[in-house]
C-alpha cells in the first residue's frame, strides 16, 4: 500500500506561516502592528549594522593603500 495513494497533495505551511497564525490568534490588532514595526526596526538596525561594517573595511582598506604609497 502507497502512503499517498488516493490522498490529495496537502503543503504544509511554513514556520513563518504558522507563527502568524498563532500570533494573529493570540495579539489584538494593535499589538501584532506594535510587534510586526518592532521586527522592521530590528531588521532596519542589523541592515545598518552590516553596512556601517563595511563601509569600515573598505575605508581601511582606501587607508592601507594610501599610507603604503607614502
């Protein structure tokens, strides 16, 4: 006997589904926006982060190129 024979394909929802779903069950309106601009602002400041650390690697690397060709 097959596992699927004659049941219909189901997909799954992803982790990220399923916590919005138990969220959207559990907060009111106005606490799942607070909590949904507070994920935005997390991911905003890590952006940030990432860019000011590279905006650091190539500046030292303008300065070692500049100090060595003195």
């Amino acid at each position: 006997m097959r596992p699927s024979a004659g049941l219909p394909a189901v997909a799954l929802p992803s982790v990220g589904t399923a916590l919005r779903v138990v969220e959207s069950l559990l907060l009111s309106g106005g606490q799942r926006t607070a909590r949904r601009n507070a994920w935005t602002a997390v991911q905003e400041d890590r952006r940030r982060a990432r860019d000011r650390v590279e905006a650091q690697h190539v500046l030292e690397a303008v300065s070692d190129r500049t100090s060595r060709a003195t």
